[in-house]
C-alpha cells in the first residue's frame, strides 16, 4: 500500500481510456444499425474524404489502392513511399 501513491498517474490514463472507450460505445449505441461503413463513406464530401486517408496508416492505404487496381490472386505488397 505504501506505492499506492506511484499508481496514481497510471490509474488516471486508465480512467480517461475508459471514460473515452464508453463514450464511443455511446455514439455507436445511437447509430442506425442498417448503416454501412460503405453508407458512411459515401456520404462524405471529397475534403472529409481527403482528411480521413490522411489519419489512416500510409501501409493500409497502400494495400487497398493495390487491391483496388489489381487482382486479388496477387500477393506482391507495392514499396511505401520514402519520407
């Protein structure tokens, strides 16, 4: 008990984890559960479209620009971009 004190910063980030975890359980509860990941990203604009390829990991990106040009018997990963 006497390092509960070293704990304490830890439980903190724990505790925002948890609190950001339940909140977005929240919002998916209040989604219409019909709805797509194809829906979603129809209905957005080609700036929110833009901006949501530049959060996502560049590899990922990569590998569905190659799925989508290629076909899927093949397995060659192309080379990520230097930089």
């Amino acid at each position: 008990m006497r390092y509960r004190k070293d704990l304490d910063r830890y439980e903190a980030r724990w505790v925002e984890a948890r609190e950001a975890v339940l909140h977005e359980r929240a919002q998916r509860a209040d989604a219409d559960p019909k709805e797509t990941v194809a829906d979603r990203v129809g209905a957005l604009n080609e700036a929110q479209l833009r901006d949501l390829l530049q959060r996502l990991p560049v590899a990922a990106v990569w590998r569905a620009l190659k799925e989508q040009t290629t076909p899927p018997e093949s397995e060659s990963v192309p080379p990520l971009p230097e930089g």
